[in-house]
C-alpha cells in the first residue's frame, strides 16, 4: 500500500511504458551520433531522416496508447516499423562511415531490444482482447 502511494502518477499512459523510455534512449542516441558526425549536407540530411524514423518508434507508441486496444496493436506495429527502418539507417549509416563500428552495434542492439519489448506488448495486447475482435489482418509474424 505504502508503495501506491509513493509510486508518481502519470497522466499520458504511454508514459509508464518501458519500451516508450527504451524509445526515447534510442533517440538520445541518434543525436549523440549525429553530434559526433561530420558536419556536411549529406551527413546532415542523412541524421534527420535516421532522427525521424527513430522519433517515428516513440510517437507510435504514444498515439496508440491513447486508442482501444486493437488500434493500440496497429499503432505498435507501425512502431516496429519504424525499428527496422533504422536497422537499414543503421546499416547505412556504417558503410559510409557516419558511425563507428561501435556505434552501429549499440544501435543494433538497441533496436533488437524494442522488437523484443515490442512483440512483448503486442502479444500481451492481443491476449486480452476478445477473440475476433483484432481481425485476421493484425497477425505479423515478425518478432
């Protein structure tokens, strides 16, 4: 009981979400990187693109938060698309050598992470709705 009523409320609900703070490292992350970066048009207009699919990750989760559940998972999903957006950024990112070897591990293993949350949280979305009511569409066998 004692804890309840130390535990701070939040008004938005995404923002007791874990993945919606592991969403908001991630980002932390690209402007560290484009930071760092050299600065030239190319690499400039390349980190805003990168910035806008990682910024992508957290709004997702954000507006799907607020909607009934089944909207919540499509909202998710858009979120794990935006992740793998960034895995090709990423990708990219080190072949023209805008990051560090170093670099792009931490942002693979950042991104593997959501998934993982990601999928967590759909799944758990979608055992708690009422058969049928998410449709045979929502299914994704991505992890």
């Amino acid at each position: 009981m004692d804890n309840e009523m130390e535990r701070p409320t939040t008004f938005f609900r995404f923002e007791d979400l874990r993945i919606y703070h592991k969403a908001l490292e991630y980002v932390d992350s690209i402007y560290a990187m484009a930071r760092s970066a050299k600065d030239d048009y190319y690499t400039r207009s390349f980190f805003e693109r990168f910035l806008a699919a990682a910024t992508s990750i957290a709004t997702n989760i954000a507006e799907g938060s607020s909607r009934n559940k089944s909207q919540f998972v499509y909202y998710l999903k858009m979120a794990k698309s935006s992740v793998r957006e960034c895995v090709v950024l990423s990708t990219m990112a080190q072949s023209q050598k805008f990051i560090t070897a170093d670099g792009f591990e931490g942002s693979k293993n950042h991104l593997m992470e959501m998934t993982k949350m990601i999928g967590a949280l759909i799944g758990s979305l979608q055992r708690s709705v009422r058969p049928g009511e998410l449709g045979s569409d929502d299914e994704e066998g991505d992890g």
